[in-house]
C-alpha cells in the first residue's frame, strides 16, 4: 500500500508527459484528416493507390499513421464517392486541388456515370425516402452550390462517420450515442428535402409564381429535338436569375482557362485541373436537366453541342431550316406555273432594314370599308378588252401593293362568337340589305332590328341545311360525311349555309363566290364564322392543286356547266379526286322548262364525254328540288374505248398541279395508274387520315426538313403538337374560346392546323407560290388550303380572320417585297380583337414588332433567344383619324 501510495503520488517525469501529450495531438489530427478526406472529396471508386505526400511527422509514429490510411483505403472501397459540390462561385473547393488531392478529380466518365445512376434511382423513388448521398446529388443539380461547412457535415455518409468514429478511442459512449441521433435525424430531414424536390422536378415546376406571373407563366416550347432540328426542353429552369448568370460567368471563366491552359506548354503538376475535368465543370447545367426531365439535353444543331437554357423566356429556340436537298426534291408553284404573270421582285431598297415611323393614312377608295385590293382595282378593271368570261371578277392586284388602312364600318362591334354567329351577326359590321331584299324569301339572310339573321336556308334548301345534307347522303349513301368525304369545294355558296352545317358532319367545306353584285356574300359567311374566299370561274384554274376535293358541290352556282365545250367542268374534273363526287343541285335536274331541257341534254352529253358517271338523280319533296350525283372515274380505262377524243385529253407537258395565274385549258389529264401515284387510291377514313402519312410519299424522297419524307411528316405533326399545347395555348397571352376564322400564312405539312383540330376553329392552310409545294399533303390528311402570294393582297374582305399564325414568313417576304405593305395586308385581314403569332429570326420579329406598335396593336408576349423571337399581339380599334374605340 505504501509503495501504491508513493507510485501514485509520484510526479511524472516531464519527458513522459510530453510524449503523451504529442501522441493525444497527433491521433486526433489524423483523425480529423480522416474525417475531412472522406466527408469532402470524391474517391474514386477504383482508385488503389495513393499519391504519397511529404510531412514533418516523428518516425516514432510512422507505423501508426500506416494504420490510419490502411483504414481509410478500406473505407474508400466500401462506401460510394460523395460527389464534388462547387462554391458558391462554382468553383470547386479549394482543398480539391491541394497536393496529393488531384486523384479525386480524375476520370470524369465515372464521375459522370456515378451522377446518371444516382439521379436515375431519385427518378425511380421521387416519393423520397433517399439517402443523404442521393439528397446531396439532388441538391448539386438543383443548383444548390453554397455549401456551408455545417451542411458539409450533414453531408457525411454515415457508414463514413461510423467507422471514423472507432477511430477514436478516447470518446465516450455518450457521445457516440448522441452522434448517431444526430446522424438519424439528418438523414430524416434530408429524405423530406428529397422528396420536397423530386416533387417539384415531377411537377415540372422550379419556382412559385403568383399573381400576374402566374398569369403569364412562360413554359419552354418544346421538349425533345422537335421535326426541324429545333432543340428544347418542356419544363421550367429551376435556377434563379442570380445563380443562372454565376454559372454562365463561371462558363465563361473556364473557357477563358482552357485558351490559356492550351497556351502553355503541358506540364505534370497535381495541383492544375485536367482538359478533361474542364470540360466535365463545364456540362452539369445541361446535364443536369437531362438527368432531372429525362429529356435529351438541348444541343445546337450548328456545331452539336449543349445550349443553355434562358431563364427569362424559359425557353429554347432555334430557326428551323429547309434542307438543301428538299428545295431540289419539291417543285413550287412559281416552278410550275410557267405561264403566270411575272412575279415582282424588290430589290435591296425595298426589304425594309431599317424601318422609319410609319405614318399610315386611310385608304381612299371607292369600297371603303370593303376595300380588296387585287378585287378593286378600278383602273385595271377599266383597261380589260372584255367581261365576257367575268374577267372583271378575277384578281388584278396593283402594281405596287397598298400601304393604307381599310376604315372601319360606322357602329363596328366585335363580332358574335361561334357558334351563335352562325345564325346571326351584327348588321353594322356588314351593313348591306340587298341580299336581304332579293332572298330572303329564300332563307339566306333576313334584317331583324341591329341584327342580320340566317335562318340556314339557300335557294335549293330553303328548309334548311341538315336536311337538305341528309337527303345527299340518302341518295348516295357511299359519300358517307365525316369519314369517306372530308373535304369539299362549294361553288357559288351564297351566305355558305352549306359549308356552315358541314362542320356538324365533321366535313369542311372551302366556298367561294365573286365580288358581285349579291354584294358581301362571302363577308356574310367570314363574319358568321365560316370558311369562304372571294373568286370566280372566269378563265383561269381556281388556286388548288388538282385532285385534292372529296366532292363538289353546286346548288344553282349559276355557273354555265355545258357552254364551250365544258372549259368550267373541265377545271372542276382537275379539282375533284379521282372516284370522287359532283352534286349538282339546279332547276335542269328537277324541271322542264324549255331551257332547263336544253341544258340538261348538253351537260348528259358532256358528262359521258368526260367520263362521269350518273349516280342518281333524287328529287326533294320537302324543298321541291333535286339533285344529280356524278363519279369521277378512278381509272383511265373509259379515257381509253372513247370513240371521239372530245374533250381531249391533256398534253404530257401540261401539269395539273400549276394553278397560280394559269389559263384554263380544256382538256382532261390521265387518272393516276402507278400505285405509287399519288390519286391512285382513296385517302383512309376521316380522322385517321389526319396523322396518317400519305402512302404516295416515299421513304427515298426527301422531306422538307431533311429527313424521309413520311418521318418528316409524323416528326412534323408531333413538333406542333408540343409547340401548341405547351406555348401557343398557354404562354402567348390568347383566348382560345374566341378564335374561329384562322390561317396559317406559311403552312408546309399542316401540322399547326391538325395541332388544333379539337378546337371549335378552322385553319385555312396558305402554301406560298415559291415555297415547296405541299399543299396536295395537307388536303390528303383531310385539311385545306389555298396557294397564294403575300406580296398581293389576299382574297378575302377586310376584317374576317381571328388570327394570324407567321412562321418564318416575313424574313423570307423581305426578300422579294415591301413588309410594310404586308403588314398593311395582315392590318387589314385581321379583325380588331384579332390576333397575330410571328415565330421568325429575332431581327425581323423586332422590325414586325415595331411596325405592329406604329399600328397601335397591343404586344401581348415577346420571346427572343439564339436569334428566334416569338411575338403575339392583338389588333386594336385603333384607325388614323379615328381613335375612338366603339362602345
């Protein structure tokens, strides 16, 4: 005992204490470097060797520290590598390149792997429950880049933590208990954090807006690479504005590194980050949200790499370019129509680059209000050598197109919206009664006090249309509306009562008729709601590609069938599909009058030449009239046992595609005879048609945008149905509910026609004369449209379009006419209240923008990234001399 009191009372010897002190300090050093090397580096997860460093460590503890690294090599092979985060800079950390560090940056394909597989597993279990790894790849891509040294902490893995921890032999129990409770509720907090974000990223969803933002949120235009090599991405960037421009600094920063990395001569250093790790630092954002979206990351289809997203916009756009070799592949109508008038073309000083304050003046016309300028053009008119064949009623557009502003009708009301227009509309905004006055009798239009009523009669349905369409179907049942029959040409239509109760058969109907003097026919069916151009049958072919309608319709069109030799027949057989249908409703049918017997003998006589067939000739009680079907051959067999060639047959030279200014030439072209013809067999069934690639484009042609022309087809209907549902219905600042009457100045395949095919709306499809001519395609898929120039004035009244859709038509326009006199021509086509959608190079969306300000249009919504703009605007009540709005 004694001898224990000593030796416990004894006082150490100053160099035992020392030692014992120095061991303490060390221990927990290399403890400390443990727990700092595998809570803030990544390890490689093949990594077996080590990169030897110098220290000033006593030899007397050399076998200790071996100790320590053997455990922490252990650790390493058995725990997956944290990924690097950035500063707050988006720099990596400093410690990262120190000496002996630059192993955890090396091979950036595994660290890339390790990224893909950790957001693969949050995608496959966004309801959270994730680890604090997964949490912490989540935060990195999410853009979280200020990691605090208390957040580093958390970010431990607790397999790590766990095993440094036995490294410490002087802590006590309690203190490792109160560890791991710390270590569980981390964990839990980062698996709520986890599945807050995998939400949001599901949601599609980066930020809350409220109020007007929320009004007007933006959303990308597209998502995928879209039918034009268009890259873009569906979902909104989850960065803020301050962040996205430190990464797009920190973008830069390193490309300025690499420059000068390339500069100097290669050198072995640990501390100098790698080409590879450069380029590595230089994707996440891109890939980021590819891993996020699922979604191809955007790519720049100039030189194939990544293209950041505009935070501003939301949104990815790049122009859309016809390939090369399409524009050799497909002919247009200024190919084919080689004896048109020629075409003007503006030089340099016209294409408007820089456009001074326009100061725009009514027009001072003799229609006024009704002004069209290709239909009124007085002084053309005057110089005509004859009106015999209604040459007075085709187009003779000025020599240089208008820039003056159409006036508004005194009392103008924004019009009724469908489907109550169909049966009555404002009389001030089409105040004409003659019609009225000379049929109402006949049910097309009546006065009823500031109202103009249409009871949907016509002169052979004055009972009405939904009649008048069964009875066609009764008798020829084949015709089947809506499935076998689609699309219709009504000739002479009237007020287009017809083509009006067509859309409840799901049928459309293009109906024309002359500026004459059943004075505003046609305006009456553009206001009520229905699809109608001003032409005439004079004496050159009707502007469709040949073959193209299911049926022809005539109900006293008052249009001479029989006279010279059939030359007006003649350009309907062009027209009409083989096998399809002529009906021809007219007092020849059903009466025997002297001159109704004549006429009846030389149309039997003509038709058996042409080689229609009489169907039937049926007789409707209800309304006292009657109505003769004919079937167009779908073969040339007939062509072929004709004993007289009368009416002749075309030349081979003679194409029947050529329809801009073209003569009539009376003669009948071949029926299509090669299964690969287009005309060859009917179209499949209404609404299968309309996605439906026609079977006569083949896999060997090449399609507008470069790829096989039935790939560009489909590729081309879903590009606009991600562009309308995700931009165009939300992110342009329209209301759907009051558009009717549209067109697409620039259509190709149709696809933003077909886009909106479930809208209560019609889409008039415009194939420009010089662009490829694609029109056949979009009557095959059941749609319609017209060839036409917009370096004229269109053939329509003044305010009958809701909207307007441009995509890339003005800075092609700029090159051959003034786009001041186009944007006259949209002024005075669109109705106010009515809208316009240009989808064009940025520099000429801002010269359209400007122009459409001087107009007084109200800008609803601009977008503009990689030198594409999208721009929507409204027209106004605005007119010079005339600023007060109507009540």
């Amino acid at each position: 005992m004694p001898t224990t009191r000593a030796r416990l009372g004894r006082r150490p010897s100053s160099s035992s204490y020392s030692s014992t002190i120095t061991t303490i300090v060390f221990v927990s050093l290399c403890v400390l470097g443990v727990w700092l090397l595998t809570s803030t580096s990544v390890v490689p997860p093949k990594s077996t060797t080590r990169t030897s460093t110098t220290d000033s460590t006593p030899s007397t503890t050399s076998s200790f520290t071996s100790t320590i690294m053997n455990a922490h090599k252990t650790i390493s092979n058995t725990v997956k590598p944290t990924p690097v985060f950035k500063d707050s800079q988006g720099d990596l950390p400093d410690d990262a390149l120190k000496t002996g560090d630059t192993n955890r940056l090396q091979d950036t394909r595994e660290i890339d792997k390790l990224q893909t597989d950790v957001s693969s597993d949050i995608t496959k279990d966004s309801g959270g429950g994730g680890d604090a790894l997964n949490v912490n790849v989540d935060q990195s891509l999410q853009g979280n880049e200020n990691v605090k040294p208390e957040e580093e902490k958390k970010n431990v893995n607790p397999v790590v933590a766990e095993n440094a921890q036995g490294l410490h032999g002087t802590e006590s129990a309690d203190e490792q208990e109160k560890q791991k409770q710390l270590e569980t509720q981390t964990s839990e907090e980062s698996s709520i954090t986890h599945k807050q974000e995998a939400e949001q990223i599901t949601a599609g969803t980066g930020k809350t807006t409220t109020g007007k933002e929320k009004a007007e949120e933006d959303v990308s235009l597209d998502s995928g690479n879209d039918a034009h090599g268009v890259a873009t991405d569906n979902t909104k960037n989850i960065l803020s504005d301050h962040e996205q421009q430190k990464r797009l600094e920190q973008h830069q920063q390193q490309e300025d590194d690499q420059m000068q990395q390339k500069q100097k001569p290669e050198e072995h250093t640990q501390g100098v980050t790698s080409k590879d790790q450069i380029k590595h630092e230089e994707a996440p954002l891109v890939k980021d949200i590819k891993i996020q979206n699922d979604h191809k990351a955007p790519v720049n289809l100039t030189n194939n790499t990544p293209v950041l997203k505009n935070e501003n916009h939301k949104t990815e756009i790049i122009v859309p370019k016809e390939s090369k070799e399409s524009k050799k592949a497909w002919s247009t109508q200024a190919d084919q129509s080689v004896n048109q008038k020629e075409r003007r073309t503006v030089g340099k000083n016209n294409q408007d680059s820089s456009i001074p304050e326009q100061n725009w003046q009514l027009c001072k016309v003799e229609a006024l209000a009704d002004y069209i300028p290709c239909l009124d053009n007085e002084d053309a008119i005057k110089k005509l050598k004859t009106t015999k064949h209604y040459e007075h009623r085709e187009r003779h557009c000025p020599q240089e197109p208008p820039t003056c502003l159409v006036p508004l009708p005194q009392g103008y009301k924004t019009p009724i919206e469908w489907p109550k227009s169909r049966d009555k509309i404002w009389y001030h905004n089409v105040p004409h009664t003659l019609l009225a006055e000379v049929k109402g009798h006949q049910n097309w239009v009546k006065v009823s006090g500031e109202f103009l009523t249409f009871p949907g009669g016509g002169t052979q349905f004055i009972h009405g249309a939904l009649h008048y369409l069964d009875f066609v179907q009764e008798a020829v049942p084949e015709i089947a509306w809506g499935k076998r029959t689609r699309t219709v040409l009504d000739v002479g239509c009237g007020v287009a009562s017809f083509g009006g109760y067509l859309f409840e058969r799901d049928v459309l109907a293009m109906s024309f008729a002359p500026k004459d003097e059943h004075e505003a026919q046609v305006q009456f069916a553009l206001e009520r709601g229905i699809p109608a151009i001003s032409a005439v049958m004079g004496t050159q072919r009707l502007p469709f590609p040949s073959g193209v309608f299911d049926l022809v319709h005539c109900a006293r069109c008052r249009v001479p069938w029989h006279e010279e030799g059939g030359a007006l027949l003649l350009e309907l057989n062009r027209v009409l599909r083989p096998g399809g249908y002529f009906a021809w409703s007219a007092t020849p049918v059903y009466q025997t009058l002297e001159e109704d017997v004549e006429i009846w003998k030389e149309m039997s006589s003509l038709t058996v030449a042409m080689c229609w067939e009489l169907i039937t000739i049926k007789k409707d009680k209800l309304n006292s009239a009657g109505v003769a079907i004919y079937h167009k051959s779908d073969t040339n067999e007939c062509y072929e046992q004709r004993k007289q060639n009368k009416p002749p047959m075309c030349k081979q030279d003679d194409d029947p595609n050529a329809a801009w200014y073209v003569p009539f030439n009376s003669c009948m072209h071949r029926v299509p005879s090669k299964e690969t013809e287009r005309g060859y067999q009917w179209p499949v069934e209404w609404p299968e048609r309309l996605q439906t690639p026609p079977y006569w484009l083949n896999r060997s042609q090449v399609g507008i945008y470069g790829k096989p022309a039935p790939d560009d087809f489909a590729a081309d209907l879903e590009h606009w149905k991600r562009l309308v549902s995700k931009v165009y219905m939300k992110g342009l600042g329209i209301s759907w509910s009051n558009v009717r009457n549209a067109m697409d100045m620039r259509a190709v395949y149709g696809g933003f026609a077909a886009a909106l095919r479930d809208l209560k709306m019609w889409v008039v499809n415009v194939v420009n004369v010089n662009a490829p001519d694609t029109l056949p395609i979009i009557y095959e898929r059941g749609l319609f449209g017209i060839y036409h120039d917009w370096c004229e004035s269109f053939s329509t009244y003044p305010r009958t379009y809701d909207l307007l859709h441009a995509d890339h038509l003005f800075s092609q326009l700029k090159k051959r006419c003034k786009i001041v006199a186009v944007m006259a021509e949209v002024d005075r086509i669109v109705r106010p209240g009515g809208k316009l959608i240009v989808r064009d190079d940025s520099a000429t969306t801002k010269e359209v923008e400007n122009l459409l300000k001087s107009l007084h249009w109200e800008i609803r919504k601009t977008i503009s990234q990689n030198q594409v703009g999208i721009l929507s605007a409204q027209k106004t009540f605005w007119r010079p001399n005339a600023t007060a709005a109507p009540t």
